[in-house]
C-alpha cells in the first residue's frame, strides 16, 4: 500500500461467552483471511476473547488468566498485520482492554476509559478505568484505538488522540441493539468524525447473549462525518476497505476539554514506534470497491433481532430443537415462526393442549399455523386432567365459586405438560407471553410463564399484530392464518372469554406503558397526556404488583429501550404509591 494509505479489516464476528478456545479459533480465522488479502489491520470487537459480557466470570481468576494465554496466542499469529482485539487484562485490577498485536507479540494495549455503568451495563462492578491513551503509527498513518464508551465522549480519549494527531480512530464495540439504537448510534458518529475531522472505525460485535443482541452494523465514517462503508446488520462478516488518509494533520495546540479526572489523574498520550505491518506493493493490491450495506428498519429490524437472539441463545445453551405451546393466538403463533426462522422448521415442535373452552377456531388455527410452517404438532387435550384436579380439590374448595383459581389449574397443567415434554425429550420451552401481558401480570406463573426462553417478552402486544403481518408480507403468502390475525385476543380459560374484560385495548395500554415503564414519567404526566386517570391508576397499580411474577420469569430477547430484566430492577417489596 502506498505510504498514508490503510488497508482495513473488520471483522464482525459472533464469539461465544466464555468459550474462549472457539473464540481464539474465530479470531485466527479472521487474521488469516485478513493478511491474505493485504490489511494492514484487523479489528475486532470488544472483548473478543471472552464474549461479551462476561459477567461474573470475570470474578474467577483462572478465567482471566486463561484468557490473556489465549490473547498471547493470538497474538502470535500476528506476522506482517496488525490485529487489534478486545481482551480482559489484568495487574492489580481488571481492565477492559483492547491488544495491539504485530508480528507475533503485543506491542501495547489500551485499557477503556469510560466505564458505562447504566441500563443493561454494570462495568464498574468488574473493571478499573484506563489511565492513558496511545497513538500509533501504520504504514505513515497515526491511528487512535479507543473501545465503545470511549467514543461517546467528545473529550478524552478521543480528543486527546486526535490532539496527538490521529487520522484514524478504531473504535472496538459490544453495542447492544434495541430501537433506535441504530440511528443514534450512527448520528454520534458522525458528530464525532467531523468534529475532530478523524477518520472512524466503529467496530460492533454481532449475535445474541442472554437477553442481549448486538447487531453488527460495523461502519466506517470519514473525517467530513460522512459514511464510507457498513457492514450487513445482524450478521457475521469480514469486511475489507481501503482508507486513503491525509498524513499531513498537525499536532493541535489547543487544551484538551475538561477531564472528569482530577489533573493528578488525567492521562497522558504517547506515540508507539512506526510500525510497518504491509509488504505488498500496490499493483499486488487491487482497489477494494466500498459498498454501504443498508440496515433494516421498522419491524423488519424488530424481527431479525428477534431471529438473531433466539437462535443464539438457543444453540449457545446447546440445545437442537425447541418446544412452542400453540393456542391458536396470535402469540404463539409469532414465536413459533420466528423459531421456524432461527432453527428451521424440523427443530421445532407445536404442542395444542385443547381444553373445554378451546374454540373449533382455536384449534383449526393452530393446525393451519402448523402445516404452513411445516413443523410437527402434538396434541394433549386438557379436560381430563383438568377434571381430575378439580374433584382432588373438592373438599379443600367446598363453599367457594369458581374464579382466577380454576382458570389458572389449566394454565398450570399446560406449564407441567411443556416441562415434562420438554425433560423427557431435552427441548427448550420457548414461552409465548409479550411484553403488554408480562407488564400488567396477565400470565400465569408456572403456567403458561413456564420455559426456558420468552421470545417475545420484550414485544408490545401491538406490535405483536404488526410482525404477523409482516412475516406474511415479506414471506409473499399467508403463514401466520389471517383469522388469526383478525380475531379478538383471548386466554380461553373460561366461557367467552376476552382479553378486554380484564384490561384496556392494547391500542390504549401499550402508550401508557410505555410512558410508565421506558420513560419513567409519573402518573400525573401520564394523566396530563390526555389518558383517562382511572385507567392510569389501573395500570400502574397492575405494573407494580406483579414485580415477583416477572422476577421469575425466564430472561427474553431485548428490543426496546428499556426491557425487564437487566434495564429495569425494582424492589419486589415495595411500598411506593405513585398518586
């Protein structure tokens, strides 16, 4: 490559927490493939070594010892390209770290300067902040590597690299996706590059962990804050692009902005050796033509992100095949074609459970859903064991009416049914209920909240409606059956029964929860928006009671700004009253 010029690499990759041989294996990979086609660099996500996050393995010291081996055998494998990886390293503290590896050893490494501790991140339970920041330069270009946080600042590090004249920053990323991450994400990026007049290389980490979903969408930003390149979203690639810089970017003279750090502590930039890392000449070099990869929006994205997180959590915790209840609702029928979409159709098996109060729609339904997604349907009718319950109960209910009781001795038979099917068989239990019904408690615990992964329990029952309508839209056919679609939703444990005897209308609830419970506002400020104050107060009471029902559920796919789970942790014994 001609001198003030970078062949780069980014390698979006999908590690697997804690599995750091198959992560080094990944990341040798992507070295190897990178060199063969004449990179200077390759970048890889934060924390590449580990998987992202790591949690509480980061508490075992053989854990992080065995990690820094696999970051020096990495490391080794370095002749003639530079790799940069995120890694757990280690003296006194912990620190998230990224190597910078070259011709087979680590010539330094930058430790993460802003720790986030919000939402669904707790870093500073785990690792010490970095204290200094480098600037190296690779075939005349200076380069800046920082790692995720890092880059949200507009001060230090960054200010201080692009001080000690950076052309070139490479950002190593495990961003987690939710709506609207995307664009905002991209927006600081482009204030960033432009304001420093920086080239950007922000590399994402790709997959599910947990409840987790890290998009990709790896991309690169020019120093006018205008997009280059973007790697696909949701997806594993190896993207490769040329960077002509402009190596005549001076020292700036001005004073760095305010640190949050005491002068004492404020860090200090140095400037590594040369490093020559290419030894092909141009002609053995053929351009690279960019390509911007679009990013999905709307539900498509919603759905991907749904696909993405059930495959991986699924494959990940090593099983094959996965077990859904279907009803005939609308719900299952969604978590059903999102598990045919992630594991194909012969790893996932219906389970109808009919009982007196299941309609022939019910049932003619979930045969339909069933045969379009080519699956395998069991049938276990519920009546007789239902009955048997009740006359076991009899003298223990004697006196009383029926009530939520015996609806909830059905749901609960349906739970022992899936787990038993599923101990007997080892497929995971995928559990239907979305985010509207996990909200208000409109699910029964042990019952239909049973399983091992809740798909949608980050989805709002609107938005239920529209990826059905969306996975018959994009599939060019009707796979999730149209009565589905258009029938009033129902639970089906008594005679006629709707969901609207006991809540608002979705198109009601969902607002007022998402004003409650992603955006924190009082009941006052909901009630000032125009909703009725006794259907707030409803709903709000509804939310805050059923705190121990969501503890115990199991953890589900995060698409919205603040899910339950890691974002949101209230106290179980709790005692404040909104109004």
């Amino acid at each position: 490559m001609p001198k003030g010029a970078l062949r780069i690499a980014i390698a979006q990759i999908n590690p697997t927490v804690g599995d750091l041989r198959s992560n080094t294996s990944l990341i040798l990979k992507h070295i190897t493939q990178a060199r063969s086609a004449g990179a200077n660099i390759v970048a890889f996500p934060e924390l590449a070594v580990t998987g992202y996050p790591p949690e509480d393995l980061l508490l075992k010291p053989h854990f992080v010892k065995e990690n820094i081996e696999a970051c020096n055998e990495i490391a080794a494998s370095t002749q003639n390209i530079t790799a940069v990886y995120g890694f757990i390293e280690m003296d006194t503290h912990l620190y998230n770290s990224a190597a910078i590896a070259h011709d087979g050893k680590i010539i330094a490494t930058h430790r993460k300067y802003h720790l986030p501790n919000y939402g669904v991140f707790d870093e500073q339970r785990y690792f010490n902040p970095g204290t200094s920041c480098n600037v190296f330069t690779i075939n005349g270009v200076k380069v800046g590597i920082n790692i995720c946080e890092d880059i949200w600042y507009p001060q230090e590090p960054i200010s201080l690299q692009c001080a000690a004249g950076a052309a070139v920053i490479v950002n190593l990323n495990g961003s987690p996706f939710h709506i609207g991450k995307l664009k905002a994400r991209e927006n600081m990026l482009a204030a960033r590059s432009s304001e420093n007049k920086v080239h950007i290389v922000y590399v994402n980490l790709v997959g599910g962990q947990d409840e987790l979903v890290f998009d990709g969408a790896s991309v690169v930003f020019t120093s006018t804050g205008k997009i280059l390149t973007r790697a696909n979203q949701f997806e594993e690639e190896l993207l490769i692009f040329d960077l002509d810089c402009d190596t005549k970017i001076e020292l700036s003279n001005k004073e760095p902005a305010q640190s949050k750090y005491s002068r004492e502590q404020e860090p200090e930039w140095s400037i590594a050796e040369n490093i020559h890392v290419s030894n092909y000449s141009p002609n053995e070099l053929p351009s690279i033509q960019t390509r911007k990869r679009p990013h999905y929006s709307g539900v498509e994205e919603v759905y991907r992100s749904l696909v993405l997180g059930t495959r991986d959590y699924v494959q990940k915790c090593g099983f094959n095949s996965v077990l859904v209840a279907l009803s005939g609702g609308i719900d299952s029928s969604l978590v059903a074609a999102i598990a045919v979409d992630a594991l194909g159709p012969g790893n996932v098996i219906g389970l109808s459970m009919p009982s007196a109060y299941s309609s022939k729609g019910s049932t003619t339904d979930t045969e339909g859903l069933a045969e379009n997604l080519h699956i395998r349907l069991e049938t276990i009718p519920i009546q007789g064991i239902f009955d048997a319950m009740r006359d076991a109960l009899t003298l223990q209910f004697k006196g009383t009416v029926s009530d939520t009781t015996e609806e909830n001795m059905q749901s609960r038979i349906r739970g022992d049914l899936v787990m038993s099917m599923s101990n007997k068989f080892g497929w995971l239990v995928l559990t239907t209920g979305n985010k509207s019904e996990m909200a208000v408690g409109y699910a029964t615990i042990y019952g239909d909240m049973a399983g091992g992964f809740a798909v949608i329990k980050d989805v709002p029952k609107v938005m239920v409606y529209d990826l059905c309508k969306h996975i018959n839209f994009r599939a060019g056919t009707e796979i999730i059956p149209q009565s589905v679609i258009e029938k009033p939703p129902s639970a089906e444990l008594k005679p006629d029964q709707k969901d609207s005897d006991t809540l608002p209308s979705y198109d009601i609830l969902d607002p007022i929860l998402e004003q409650y419970i992603e955006r924190d506002k009082s009941y006052r400020e909901i009630k000032d928006m125009g909703f009725d104050p006794e259907t707030v107060k409803q709903i709000i009471n509804l939310v805050d009671k059923s705190e121990y029902k969501r503890r115990q559920s199991p953890p589900g796919v995060k698409i919205t700004p603040k899910n339950f789970g890691r974002d949101r942790r209230m106290p179980i014994s709790n005692r404040y009253k909104p109004f």
